[in-house]
C-alpha cells in the first residue's frame, strides 16, 4: 500500500471514530440522563481527534494534487500537523481544568504527553529526517493521534460504564 492510500484509510477511520463518538454521547444520555459540561467537553475532544486524524490524511495527497513533490508535500504537512497538534496537547490540560478541577489521571497525563512526543516527532519530520522515511514517520504520527484518540475514548467510556453499573452519575 503506498502513502496516500494509507491515509485515506485513516482518514476514514477519524471520520468514523470521530461519529462513533457523537453516537456514544447519545448513547450515555440514553442510559445515564443529560448531558452535564463536562460530558460536552470530553465529546468535543473526541470529535477533535477524529477530525485532526482525518485532516492530517488528507493533506499530504491534497498537496501533491496540487503539484508539490512528495517529500515537500510530506514536509509541509508534518509542519502544520506538528503546529495543530502541539497546540492542542500543550493547551490540553489548561482546557480540561477549566472544565473540570480534578487532577489528571494517570492515563490522561500519559496520553498528553505521548501526543506531546508525537508533536515532536512531526517537528523532525519537517526538517530532520531523511526524505526515505518521511511517508512513514508521518503516517505513524496521524496514526498514534487516532489511536490517542481511542485509548481515551477507551478510558472515559469505561469509567462511564463503571459508573452507569453502579447506578450513580459518573463524576468527572
């Protein structure tokens, strides 16, 4: 499978995951009652990494359809992925304590910093790494943005579940 044919796939896969997620808010309504701010916070942050995953995959090709050599095209997007995603991560926590004052559980200081790393990695991308492995360095980073996505998307639905089964409004 060559690089652009990957990342349809991803994207694909974001948009997906980023309706699941829309689909799962109404679910737990249906289940657990209204939505609360913080619900509304969490849907919206999956919604935002399906839709970075689907732009991230769809940006090298659309850049090359417009005549951009491929490791421009590759280096261009790993730049503005790493501006995107850095953003978001660095701003991440400052976010999610406005909405909630609770410190961050482990699994989401750990997602945040592995999206930091990813930010990174993107950032050498755009001007370190050899142009033999930019395809797959890049691929790589909006894949771990969507599997980010998912592991968290993971941690809140179980704690949801939890709560739901122990018939109480999940705190957040």
């Amino acid at each position: 499978m060559d690089g652009p044919g990957y990342l349809y796939t991803i994207a694909t896969v974001g948009m997906s995951f980023a309706g699941m997620s829309v689909l799962t808010m109404i679910l737990r309504q249906m289940l657990g009652g209204q939505m609360t701010k913080w619900d509304s916070w969490v849907a919206r942050t999956w919604v935002e990494l399906g839709f970075m995953t689907t732009f991230g995959s769809i940006l090298p090709p659309l850049l090359m359809l417009f005549g951009a050599p491929a490791p421009i095209a590759w280096r261009i997007s790993s730049g503005v992925m790493a501006v995107i995603l850095g953003s978001w991560a660095l701003t991440f926590p400052r976010r999610r304590y406005a909405v909630n004052r609770t410190p961050l559980p482990l699994q989401v200081v750990i997602f945040t910093v592995a999206m930091d790393i990813v930010a990174l990695a993107l950032v050498a991308n755009a001007v370190v790494f050899p142009g033999e492995l930019l395809a797959g360095v890049y691929a790589a980073a909006v894949t771990a943005i969507l599997i980010g996505g998912g592991m968290l998307f993971l941690f809140a639905y179980v704690h949801w579940y939890d709560a739901i089964i122990r018939h109480e409004q999940p705190k957040p």
